[in-house]
C-alpha cells in the first residue's frame, strides 16, 4: 500500500512541476505503443525480436524546460513474458509510472535548434507493478525503477512529432517472474534483480501557443533577438527592422536611410567628427575646428575665394583673383601699404595717394609717369624741367640759321656754330630728348623733297653724334614739304618752309 501511494505521490509531484515549467504552455502529450522485454533469472528478450511480442501502449505528458531539457511524465500498461521453447514459462501484465528527463542534442550547442530530426538521452525514475499468471506473479511489493535510455524525434510540424525511444529499467526486486535467485546458483542470470526494455514509438502532440517570450510574432527557438521590446517592427529572424543596416535598429535610429557602408553613432547617425554639421563621409574638410561655420562640403567658408578661410582670413573681401598672404591678406611686396593688384610701383615703397609710386624728386609727379624723376619738373614736360628761355632761343636761332647746300644734304660750315650751342644744350641737360625734323619747301618732286628733308634730319644727328651726343637721345625725321610754316608762294615764304626745327621730348 505504500508503495503505491508513493507512485501517486510522485506522479502528482510531476503534474506539478510540469505546470510550473509551462509559463508559455510549451505542453505536449503523447501517444505510444511498444515491446515489452524481459531481463532476468530465467534469461533474456533484450532487444531479441525473435521473441513473442509482448505489447503495452503509453501515454505521456512533458514539457519544454530550457534548449537542453523537457520534462515530463510516462505511464504504460501491456503484458510481459518470457518464452522458451516455444512456450511461455510466465507472462502477466506490467504497468508503470515514472517522471522522466530528456537530454536534447538539438540544443544549439550541439545541433542547431531547428533542426527537425533531434537525439536524445534519456533517464526516469518511477514504479513499476505487476499482475496476471493466475497470482503467481508477486504484484506487491512494486518496483521502484530507474528507466535509462536514448531516442530519436522527427519534427513534423510545430505541432506534430514522431519518437522512437528506448528504456532499459533498473528494478529492485526479483520475484516477478515466478523465480527468486539462489544464491548457490551459479547461472549468470541468477540472483539478479528483474530488468525490462521497453521500445516505444508514437507521435507527440505540442498543445498552446508557440513560445514568444517577447510577443513579436517570432517563436522563441527561432528568434534571434527573444528579448526585442514591445511594439518594435522585426525581421523573420525576430530581431527589430534596420532599414539601412547599419547596425542600429529603426526603433533607436535617428537617422534611418543611412547610405550603405557609412560610420554611424549611437543614435544610427552618420559619424560627424568636427562637429560642423556635416557628415564625415561627406566632409571634405573633416577636421575643422569646433564653431567655424562651413559649406556643404564641411569646408570652412572662404567668402573671397582666396584659399583663406574666412575664420584666418584678416582680409575677407579680397577681390577675385587677387594673390594673398597666408593672413588672406593682398600681397605688398614693397610693404608700403598699397598692395600688389593696386600698387603701379610694386617692387618700389612709394605713396598711396600716387598709387603706390615714389615722387623721388618731389613735384607731384610721381616716379612711373616722371621722365625726370630725379629732377623736379612741371607736367606738361612729364615731370621734367621747363626748358629754359635760352634753350627755346638757341633752337629758335636754329630754324633759319642751319643751311645747307642747294639740293643737297651737306651742313654749311657757316652753320656750326649755332649746331654747337645745341650740342651744349643737350650736354647741360642730359635728361632732354631731341627731335630733329627736317622740312622743305615745295619746289621739286614730292618724293624727292621727302627723301631730301630725312636726309637733312641725319646730318644733323650725326653732327651731333660726332660732337658726343648719345644718338639714343636724338630722333631725326624728314616730312618734306607737308608741314610749311609760310606761303610758298613767295620766296620769303619758301626760305622759312626750308628748315631743321628742334624739340624737346620727355
């Protein structure tokens, strides 16, 4: 009697921690039918198919505990025997009852968890009664049994499974197959306990729901991420949506298009090194420094276009074009205040109100348009001296008192003399530059009053030259009869046309 209310006491022992275990009701029953095998004094059917079939059908009741584990409970009822020689020496019926633990392979250590087709161990611990044979089977006192162990389940759907499994019990009497042990008797199957294999096959029944302990639509054995919080979108592998994969889901990312590829933050943003707005993938200037403001491309903003950012440049409104200073600065090569792209005397310091240029001789002519800028002079001579009241005599006594013999180019020695009052001229005023003009008449042919009147000119300049005069400071030029300065109509008129007229050039 007790034995027997200990096999109920365990069975509902095992209903109980079955409940417990089930916090997602992961339950499933089972349906069995299998061979029952004897192992004791009288010999052995273990797995010896050439025996009588003995056959009993299971039920079993069991549940998912963690990726390695399912628990749960077994109870069988069919006969048992043992044949020899054709014929029975006992047979009787045999129930059990016992808690059993399964070892999964399909753990995700060993084999992946889907796979369909899982191994397993297996171990139990239970009772085991007995009956029939016309009472000479001992049904009392009842085993307990120690069921060891392995099968093989086939996944056929999430709620259908097929199982093969086979137990060989451990039992801790010997007198349920109508003999006890001697122990005189030497035969190796004496004086043993009894011992029974059982090969079971059936299908299995998941009940419930599938296990989604995040509640994403995803179930547990098959989601990646079973811990993704409520209400976030996820993927078939249950993990929360990346649209643009990099790597922080949709839920948590603040910038969710992300091109492929691209660095991002916490957040899912693209990583901003200088913090400039602008993203390091699209930053060409990535390291600029903090509160510079910059263009779409994160380069510092360089209004003049200079190569100076505006944030170094002390000049920002530099024309286009102009060269600068590492400052952005226009370049003042002379240093004088007036830079380069304004300064007509670059090289030279000089003054702003000229340019940029000198005023060497200080009379207001600055030094780049002042022919004479060592000497102070007016503007109408470009800067150089007013010719002198003597000179203007001189070149005047020149007019009519240069002669020449008729029709030809040869200078009259009479002529010389005021020919030396210009050479003097030209040595006491060597910033002068001397024109020669030679003129004619209109007498004779135009071409040859032309070339007559340039021939003059030369003679003059080299008498000049001949005298020391440097000939890159004189310009002798014949015009003919073009340019008369009296009517040629009369003689007194023809005499002044014929004449070498003498000018000062700055």
């Amino acid at each position: 009697m007790r034995k027997r209310s200990l096999f109920f006491i365990l069975m509902l022992s095992a209903l109980q921690l079955i409940q417990a275990q089930t916090e997602d009701h992961k339950v499933a029953v089972g349906i069995f039918a299998g061979r029952n095998e004897y192992d004791g004094d009288l010999g052995s059917s273990i797995f010896r198919f050439d025996k009588t079939t003995r056959l009993f059908g299971a039920l079993t009741l069991q549940t998912y505990v963690s990726p390695s584990f399912d628990l749960g409970v077994q109870g069988t009822y069919g006969s048992y025997a043992y044949e020899k020689g054709g014929a029975d020496l006992f047979k009787g019926q045999k129930y059990d009852g016992f808690m059993f633990l399964h070892y999964k392979l399909n753990n995700g250590y060993i084999l992946p968890k889907t796979a369909k087709l899982s191994p397993f161990l297996a171990v139990g611990i239970g009772l085991t009664g007995y009956a029939g044979d016309n009472g000479k089977i001992k049904t009392f006192p009842m085993d307990l049994s120690v069921p060891l162990g392995a099968g093989l389940k086939y996944q056929i759907s999430s709620k259908v499974a097929i199982q093969y499994k086979y137990l060989y019990f451990l039992t801790n009497h010997d007198s349920h197959d109508m003999k006890v042990g001697n122990l005189n008797d030497r035969a190796d199957n004496v004086n043993k306990n009894d011992k029974f294999g059982e090969h079971t096959l059936g299908i299995i029944f998941s009940l419930g729901g599938k296990r989604d302990k995040d509640k994403d639509g995803v179930e547990d054995k098959y989601d990646k991420c079973p811990d993704t919080p409520a209400g976030v979108k996820v993927d078939a592998k249950g993990c929360p949506v990346d649209s643009d994969g990099d790597g922080v889901p949709d839920y948590l990312d603040q910038c969710a298009n992300t091109p492929a590829g691209v660095q991002v933050d916490a957040q899912g943003c693209p990583l901003d090194a200088d913090k400039d707005g602008v993203a390091d993938y699209m930053d060409k200037c990535p390291n600029t420094p903090a509160g510079v403001k910059v263009d779409a491309k994160g380069c510092p903003i360089d209004t003049d276009k200079d190569g100076v950012p505006d944030y170094m440049d002390k000049c920002p409104n530099t024309p286009a074009g102009v060269k600068v200073d590492a400052a952005g600065c226009p370049i003042d090569t002379d240093k004088d205040g007036v830079p380069d792209y304004m300064d007509k005397c670059p090289t030279v310091a000089g003054l702003a109100k000229y340019d940029g240029c000198p005023d060497t001789d200080g009379d207001g002519i600055p030094d780049n348009i002042d022919k004479c800028p060592t000497v102070p002079g007016i503007a109408a001579n470009k800067g150089c001296p007013e010719v002198k009241a003597e000179t203007k005599k001189v070149f005047a006594q020149a007019l009519q008192g240069i002669q020449f013999e008729t029709g030809k180019d040869v200078i009259k020695k009479a002529s010389f003399p005021i020919l030396d009052k210009v050479v003097s001229v030209m040595k006491n005023n060597p910033e002068y530059l001397l024109d020669i003009n030679g003129h004619t008449d209109n007498v004779g042919d135009d071409a040859k009053n032309q070339v007559l009147s340039q021939k003059r000119a030369d003679a003059v300049k080299k008498y000049l030259t001949d005298k020391g005069i440097d000939a890159s400071k004189l310009t002798a030029k014949g015009y003919g009869e073009t340019q008369p300065v009296a009517d040629n109509k009369t003689a007194a008129g023809r005499a002044k046309n014929r004449r070498v007229e003498f000018k000062v050039n700055f």
